[in-house]
C-alpha cells in the first residue's frame, strides 16, 4: 500500500483492541500509541558521499492508569501481539506498583471527550518513492555548487526524508491516526582564518518541506541557494571580524529565525502546563492568565501548520491539537495543556502533547510558535534577498538610527536554552552586526540571553510578512521533537536592562 | 566474555539470512551487526510530584541493530532496525540495497578480536530492571528527604537501571558480546543546583543523601544575589559540571577524525602529525574505558572496536583523533575509540589544588556551576557566549552570593593559559577548571 494514501499501521489495529479488551476486564484505563517512523538521509562532505543511512522503527507505548488514577509507562519495539500482551501485563502491574511508591494520582482522562479522525499526511510523494541514488546526485550537486561558488570552504551539505505515523487508541473509544513527513535539506559552510589563528566558523542555511520532491521546484531550490549563499559569506567573513563589546541595554533587531528562538525558549516552554508548579509564567500552579506582560499588538501563538515541520494534528494522548495564543496583545492568555495538565488553566486541553517516538510518555510541546504584532513596517525586498546593508536602510528608513546610536543586529539561529523556573534563557546567532547611521560592522557570534519577562517587555515592532519556517529539534526530559516557528522577518527589542548580548 | 543469556531470536534471524548471503541482486559480499537488548525502568519527579503523568514509573524493552552490508558490487548499505524488521531478512535486505551507495573507505569489517576482561555487570541492578523496584523508591525517598530537610519547594529528577546485553559480529570473524548494566540518577533542587550520578551496582540512598548535601547548601547561597557586582574580567572557576561540558564540547569535540579530516575541526591533520600543542604542557587527557565496574567503561565500539586506553592529549600536545575504521584507514592510523562521557577519561596537570583552595586564593572571582546555551556555540572557533545564571561570587576567597553572569571568551586558547588549573572537587571524580582572568564576566541583574 502506498504510504502517501493510507495508513500502515491499520493492518495492526487488532493488537491495540485487544489491549482495550485486556484493559477493561482488569478494571484499567489504557491509552495505547502504535508508532511506524522511517528515515532515509544522505550526506555529503566537501564534495563525496559521507553517508546514507535509512532506519525504520515499529512500536508500541502504553499508559496504564489504574481506578485510582496512578500511572504506569511501558514500551516494546515491533506490534507482535504476543509482545504486546507481556507489556500491557507489565505495564498493568507496574501502575499497580506505582501507587505504593507514593505516585501522584490523576483521573483527568474520565472527562476528556472520544476523539475518531483520521489525518493523512501532507507530503505528496509516498516514502517508498524516495530513490536514494537521486537524493545523492541531488545532494552532491548542491554541495559542489557552494564548493565552486566559494573556493575555500568545507561543506556539508544533508538532504532527510522522515515518515511517521501514529495510531491512539483509548479505553473511552478514542480512535486517532495521522501521518506526516519531513524533507529537510541543509548546508554547512565552514571557513577558516588565513593564518590558522583567527579560528573556524561554521554557518549553516535549512529549508523544510513536507513534500520529498521539493528541491525539484525552482522557486524552492532558489531559496535554498540564497540562504546557502548568506551563510557562506558570514563564514567566511567571521575569521577576521572582531567581538562585540557591549556598552550596556542596545536595541536588538532580530531575524525571524531568532525570533522563533526567543518565541520557544523564552516564551514556550514557560507556557507549558506540566511546568506550572514551577514555571515564571505562572502562580502556585496557575497560569497567570490576564497578567499584562507585554505591550498592545505583541503576541505568542502557537499552533500546528499543515505540513509545517514540527505539525502534530493529533496529541500523542489522541486530542486534537488547537492553536494557542500565550500571549494576546500584550496580556497573557492561554497555555499550552494536555489532557492532565488543564486545571492551570480552567480545565481546558489544547492536546498540545508530544512524545518523541512511542518509547517516550508524551509530555505538553509546542508545535510551530510564533511572534505577531501589529501594524508591522513592509520590506523592500523578500527575507533572503536582505543583506545587512538593506537591514541597516530598513532599521534607517523605520527612525531607529534617529533614535539610537546603532541598533544591533542578530542573523542566524543556533539554538537556544532555557530554565523556565528561574527565567533565565539563551540563544545563540551566526553573526552579529552592529547598524549606525554611516555604516555596518561585522561581528563574531554572541549570545543573546536575559529574562523571559525582560524579553516579552520589550517587543516593539516587526518588519515584513510573517516567515514560519524556522526549524529545530526541541529537547525537552529527555526527549527531542521537530520544532518550528518565526515571526515577521525581522523584530525589534527595545533596549531593555534585564536582556543582554556581548559581554 | 560470559553473557547470561541468549541472543534476541529476531537477531539471530537476521544474522543467519546475512550469513547466507542474500539471493540475485541481494547478494551480501560482507556485513556487520552491531545489536542491542537492553531492559529499563525509570521513576522520575517532576516539580515535587512524584510518579505523575508526565514523569510516570516506566517500563521498557527494546531490540536494535545496526547494520553495515557490502553488496557484491562493492557498494555500502547502512541501516538502522529493531526487532520487527530484523526478524523479517528479506524486507530488511531489499529496504537496505534501496539505500545502498559508494564509500570505499567505509567497507572496514573487523576481523577475529578479543575484548578487555571489565568486569561492567551487577546481577542486584539487572533485578531492578527486571521490575524489582525498591532501590528505585530508595533513591528517590533519599533526594524527597533532603529537599523536604531544606524546606525547598522544587524538586525534579529521575532515577533509572537497565541491564543491556550487546554484541558485534562481522563476515570476517568478530564474535563479541557483552552484558552491562546501569543505574542512574540526577535531581535539581528549585532549578538552580543539580546533581547526578552513574554506578553499575545500585545505589543506596545514603549515598544520594551524601551526594546531595553539597547542591542543596548551594541553592541557600543562590538564593541571594550578590551585592554591587562589578563586570570586567575575573578569574572564573568552572565547577566539574560545567568544566566537563566546556571540555566535551571545545577540545574532545574537535578530535573526532572525520571532523578534522574534512576541515570542520578547529584542528587541522598535520597538527597531529607534529604533535601540536593545544594546551598547557602539564595538561594531558587519556582515555580509559578499562575501568572495573567504571561508569566510563566499555568492552567494544559498535564496529567491534576493543576499548584500550590512549592518550589523546599528552603534555598538552595532540597525539590522536578520535578515528572509527573509516577514518583510521583514511588516517593511515589504528582506529581510536571515544569515551563514554567524562568518567571514561583520566585527566592530568600539576598537582591538583582543592576547590576550597583555589577559592581561598582568590581576591575576586566566580564559580559557575552551569551554563546555559553551550550547545549552541561553534565549537570550531573555541570562541564562547554564554549565560551562567547559577554562578557564586568570590570575594577576598570566601563564596559569596548568586551572580547572574554572561561569560564571553575563547575556550582554547584559555587552555594555554599558564594560570589555567585542574581544581578538586570534595566527591566529584571529574576535575573542575579554574580559567584565568580575561573573560569578560558580564553581571545582569533581574
């Protein structure tokens, strides 16, 4: 059957009713995830083949509550029902245990609401279709076309195709499916300074799409040229640029890779509901809804985008998933909760549970997030065709440079970190350039770091369209799950003492 | 090496298909499997709820191989399955020539080998993965009480054992296996101090009490922030955690082979051939996974690599990449294996001063017990920016209160420092590292 129609785990469906069945006749409530992932990715260094690696994983995650509400989780690889059986026993008995181990109990699943849909994927082309000697010549073109366009470098150059499907199904009757895919093609650039001492510098350009034949459309591959060409030219331009010393609170203009940075580190995780006994964002476990914490026509939202790297339809736990605005002009709304962590809340789930793969319990994620407001300024040229001299015009043209001696500016995300107890975050950039009103400096990387609540304060204004396509692998207990997001092209923090960049 | 029990049927199945050889165009000139079984449980804390929803008691079993075929016409195929796929050859064989391609230099099989005699299995933790639990309630009992004895509101943490059997066989005679087993925890005290632990053999909570005595002292100190903090340069002491991340990150990082190989390593080829000098002549690194019942301690790579000790930094020259048989043929070298993490390594300097000691020593300073954001660094460049929000202030060598700091420097050259020393930490196998003065120490306040 071709994966890009149907669903492969249908075939299975029997093992997990007869999970149901067991479930029931023990008196325990079982919600049971079968899980089908496939992964192809091909590599290429400095012009040869480094790697093809393919992958494939088919299994099976349970949680097991008892009548009391204590929980147990428990995982086996393949759908054999003989497996199957042995680990819904231990499972059972494990959640039996747990209860005299002093386990926090919850019976929040008696209130949630059956779920039956059935999501098939967005990518046009099934995973079968992927010929791996195409990917490769593809992969080695666009690896030798960097090679030759900037003699000097060392490139890596991945193309990855990803299929995974989920089936949930729980003892209130809950029968959910969905399907996505992933197409990532990526580029390092890594430049070394002439004399050996000024260090490498490693800049990177992404592009994701849920269709495995993407690169075969011209207006993508452009794209991907024209991010590919930025970085190695910040690369190669990074060995002789100097630090940047910063004289105290300097407005910051991000790209909207950044902001999709500052949107999940800062904001995102601390709007996570299992985080609310802890979290700045909240209160003796309480989101502090209706606290203003930003200014008008600045929000967080965060919901999953058909086809979007990081889109989940459906919860790991088999809710539908629903966009969540954080922050609503300004003043803190919604949070994202799963079916046990709502009452922060008023009782509501978002389905916003993920889990990494069906050996991992799910947990409250976010899905593509993104940073609005309103009346943002229009650009003069598309995202990737602005450089920093266009960037410099644009912060002029806006009065900042009025304003301000130089405005900072930060390209190209790297990631980022966050402690959502205390407040703190981080994220790094692959270069920095400092504006003023005769010029523009290059600067090596620094790290942008400071308060969440600093952060949201000091949202001023956006630039162009909204991009939503910055992706990123989110860690998060131990699990890592695509992530995604953006915001208008570029976004303006005012100065602000409680965030900083440079030392 | 003695394995108590048998290979997965699944594994079996697929080595058995492999060793026929494959059929027409399936034709199998040469392979390896590198395959797992491994058991584990875990009970975890999230924010003072113990065993809830999202941090449940959790049982698991798995069974993966990875595997390495070269098809007769000479070209590579490299995939990764569990327990499904393997016990259904022919799917696994034509999904995996689906993927097949030409790499020369990756067609290494290891031949008839012997593994080191390490002593890495405990049969008490193996019960524990097997569902006897109570050592798991033990240790998180142990880390409730010291919490609850500070009065501290927050506490996460997770406490887990597996017991894995593993083995790498190969067409050209390597027959190893092993049987390992791992018991684990770590806790976070109100998210400022944390705290971890590896052992083979399970852990009492004694002993977890003990470990944790010292974070949870800390989390008092950084409570309070410290008074009129200055910015500019200071000497900063790296506690074992961070020194360890700093370290993983900046110097064994950049001695992976096909990094350096490929030009993407800070480290160029002919710095080994000359036995550059990347740190301060008394800095030496070995690796020495040989350790009895050592949590760094391994028999074999997945590519059937024996574990033997090596030095790759001596006198503070490099002497190797970290190389698999890829990269050792394109090196010209014997394959070098990699450490586990930190406890797989032996560091060595001048005689280590004690953490209380080079406190004392110091007019002015800081101690950073973690960062934020090292992961996000180019680690080719050695340069830094980081936020260090659980860091102590040092005054007149006393420990003061909490600084929010911004670090910014570059870690290898840092490394050449003559003031750069291995500092002692009471219970920490792993040295802490007192870097010079020359980073920028950036306080932000709240």
């Amino acid at each position: 059957m071709s994966d890009s129609a149907g669903f492969l785990l249908d075939p299975h469906a029997g093992v997990l009713d007869e999970l149901l069945r067991r479930a029931a006749g023990e008196g325990l409530y079982l919600i049971a995830r079968a899980v089908d992932r496939r992964a192809q990715s091909v590599s290429v260094v400095n012009g040869r083949t480094e790697e093809v690696a393919s992958s494939s994983n088919l299994g099976l995650g349970l949680s097991v509550f008892t009548a009391e509400g204590t929980c147990a989780f428990g995982a086996v690889d393949g759908l054999a029902p003989s497996d199957a059986l042995v680990t819904f026993r231990r499972t059972a008995d494990t959640a039996r245990v747990a209860a005299r181990m002093e386990a926090t109990p919850t019976t929040a699943f008696l209130s949630a609401t059956p779920n039956r849909s059935r999501i098939p994927q967005a990518g046009r082309r099934s995973f079968q279709s992927v010929r791996i000697p195409e990917a490769e010549t593809r992969a080695r073109g666009l690896d030798e076309e960097m090679r030759g366009r900037f003699p000097g470098l060392s490139t890596r150059t991945s193309l990855s195709f990803e299929r995974e499907e989920w089936r949930v199904v729980r003892s209130d009757g809950t029968q959910a499916a969905w399907a996505v895919t992933r197409f990532v093609s990526s580029q390092a650039m890594t430049a070394a300074g002439s004399d050996g001492e000024d260090g490498s510098f490693t800049c990177r350009a992404t592009l994701s799409s849920p269709h495995f034949d993407a690169l075969e459309d011209d207006s993508a591959r452009r794209v991907l040229q024209l991010r590919a060409e930025g970085a190695a030219r910040r690369a190669l331009a990074l060995p002789a640029a100097g630090r940047f010393s910063s004289a105290g609170p300097v407005p910051l203009l991000i790209d909207y890779a950044l902001a999709k940075g500052l949107a999940h580190e800062a904001f995102g995780h601390a709007a996570e509901a299992d985080s609310f006994r802890s979290s700045v964002l909240a209160r003796d476990g309480r989101f502090r809804r209706g606290e203003r914490v930003g200014r008008d026509g600045v929000s967080v939202i965060d919901e999953p985008l058909r086809g979007d790297h990081a889109d989940q339809p459906i919860s790991a736990n088999g809710q539908p998933r629903r966009r969540v605005e954080i922050v609503r002009s300004g003043v803190l709304h919604d949070a994202l909760t799963d079916l046990f962590a709502a009452d922060g809340v008023g009782g509501a789930s978002n389905g916003c549970e993920r889990a990494q793969s069906y050996r991992h319990p799910p947990i409250p994620r976010m899905s593509n997030i993104r940073i609005e407001l309103e009346n943002a300024r229009p650009l003069a040229a598309p995202f990737e065709e602005m450089g920093p001299e266009e960037i410099r015009r644009l912060v002029g043209d806006a009065g900042l440079l009025d304003r301000y001696p130089r405005v900072v500016y930060l390209s190209g995300y790297t990631g980022g970190q966050v402690n959502p107890v205390r407040g703190d975050f981080l994220f790094n950039c692959q270069a920095l350039y400092e504006l003023t009103g005769r010029s523009v400096t290059l600067h090596r990387p620094s790290a942008f770091r400071g308060s969440i609540l600093g952060a949201l304060a000091s949202l001023a204004d956006g630039f162009g369209p909204l991009h939503l396509d910055a992706i990123g692998t989110c860690g998060k207990w131990g699990q890592s799950v695509p992530s995604s997001g953006g915001s208008h092209a570029f976004v303006l923090l005012e100065p602000n003492p409680n965030v900083g960049v440079g030392a | 090496m003695t394995i108590q029990g048998a290979m997965p049927p699944e594994i079996a199945t697929l080595l058995a298909a492999l060793q026929n050889g494959g059929t027409g165009a399936m034709r199998v000139a040469d392979w390896r499997v590198n395959w797992t079984w491994r058991q584990e449980v875990s009970a975890a804390i999230r924010d003072s709820e113990p065993l809830n929803v999202h941090a449940p008691l959790a049982v698991e079993e798995s069974t993966a191989a990875g595997v390495l075929v070269q098809w007769a016409d000479g070209r590579l195929s490299r995939r990764r399955v569990e327990r499904a796929e393997a016990a259904q050859p022919e799917r696994f064989l034509e999904a995996a020539l689906a993927s097949a391609y030409e790499d020369s230099d990756g067609a290494v099989f290891v031949g008839p080998t012997t593994a080191p005699e390490v002593p890495l299995f405990v049969p008490e933790t193996a019960a524990v993965a097997a569902g006897h639990l109570d050592p798991l309630a033990e240790v998180l009992s142990a880390a409730r009480s010291v919490a609850s004895s500070h009065g501290f509101r927050n506490l996460s943490g997770s406490v887990s054992a597996v017991h894995a059997r593993s083995g790498v066989r190969t067409s050209r005679g390597c027959d190893l296996a092993d049987e390992v087993t791992r018991f684990t925890w770590w806790f976070s005290f109100e998210g400022l101090a944390s705290e971890s632990d590896q052992r083979r053999e399970p852990i009492p909570g004694s002993a977890v009490r003990e470990r944790l005595a010292e974070p949870a002292d800390r989390v008092g100190r950084l409570l309070h922030d410290e008074a009129n903090v200055l910015p500019g340069p200071v000497p900063v002491l790296l506690h074992p955690n961070a020194a360890e991340s700093f370290l993983f990150t900046y110097l064994l990082g950049n001695l992976e082979g096909d990094l350096v190989w490929n030009r993407r390593s800070a480290f160029r080829r002919e710095q080994f051939d000359g036995g550059a000098s990347v740190a301060r002549e008394d800095l030496s690194v070995r690796l020495d996974p040989l350790v009895p019942f050592g949590a760094g301690s391994y028999h074999f790579t997945r590519e059937g690599v024996v574990a033997r000790k090596v030095d790759l930094i001596a006198s503070g020259r490099l002497t190797t990449p970290i190389l698999d048989l890829k990269y050792a043929r394109r090196f010209g070298r014997e394959p070098v294996p990699g450490p586990l993490g930190a406890e797989s390594l032996v560091f060595a300097s001048r005689p280590f001063p004690s953490s209380e000691e080079a406190i004392g020593g110091l007019d002015r300073g800081l101690v950073v017990f973690s960062v934020l954001g090292l992961h996000t660094q180019d680690p080719t460049s050695g340069d830094f920016s980081v936020a260090a929000p659980q860091s102590l202030a040092i005054r007149a060598g006393r420990l003061g209160g909490r600084v929010r700091a911004a670090l910014t420097g570059n870690f290898l050259q840092a490394l050449h420092s003559p003031d750069m020393r291995l500092v002692r930490f009471p219970g920490q196998p792993m040295p802490g590292i007192l870097l010079p003065a020359g980073l920028s120490v950036d306080a932000v306040s709240r």
